[in-house]
C-alpha cells in the first residue's frame, strides 16, 4: 500500500515540479496533497491521514518554522515526519527546523535523485 504525503509551498509551481521529482524518483504515493502554507497545510493534518509532510520554510500567513512548532505541540500530528525543501538551508535555520522536528532538508534546486537519497529512508 502506498503512503500519502503533504506538499507545503506557496508556489504552485513549485508542488507541481516536487510532485514530478517524487514519481520520477520512482517514490510511489496513493495521495499527494497540497497546502500553499502553514496553516493549510495544518488544516490537510487535521482531516487526512498523511505519513510525511514536505515543506517549503519561506511561505505568507504561516511559515515553515512556525508550522513546524505549531504541528509539533498537536498530539494528533506531531509524530509526522516532515522533510524541509527550501532555498534556505543554512545551518541555523535548518538547526532551528530539526529542534523543533523536522526529519532533514532538500536544498531547491534539486534532482530526483536528492529526492530519493533522502527521502527514500524515512518511508
């Protein structure tokens, strides 16, 4: 049975192009779901059954950091993994993004194979 994931980004172009790594990494989801920020991607949390959530850091309304802390003190979500893929990946914020619970990051650009090498283990 395949698993479901979140795509968080404000940029729909961007949930296009990760959605295409995934299937051309040979990563097989039965869902792929979408939020353009932190707080919709944590309404999808409440209402559908997703394995690992894949987030951008820099969104409008909520952003990846605030997502993660927010997420992280709901008992009904905070053990979901969550893979940052941003354009930042310096190491305090993605310092920041691990203490509060996120898995690793994926540094934008990034190829099909970045895709697999990291998020292959965590499934």
């Amino acid at each position: 049975m395949g698993k479901n994931v979140l795509l968080v980004d404000d940029s729909k172009t961007m949930r296009i192009i990760i959605g295409r790594s995934l299937r051309q990494a040979g990563i097989d989801f039965d869902n792929i779901f979408e939020a353009a920020d932190g707080l919709e991607a944590l309404e999808v949390l409440e209402k559908e059954n997703v394995d690992i959530v894949l987030s951008d850091i820099n969104m409008p309304n909520m952003d990846g950091i605030s997502f993660l802390r927010e997420k992280s003190s709901r008992d009904n979500m905070k053990d979901i993994p969550v893979l940052m893929i941003s354009t930042e990946t310096g190491d305090d914020i993605i310092g920041e993004a691990k203490s509060l619970g996120a898995v690793g990051a994926i540094k934008k650009p990034f190829t099909p194979d970045k895709v697999n090498e990291v998020l292959g283990p965590l499934l």
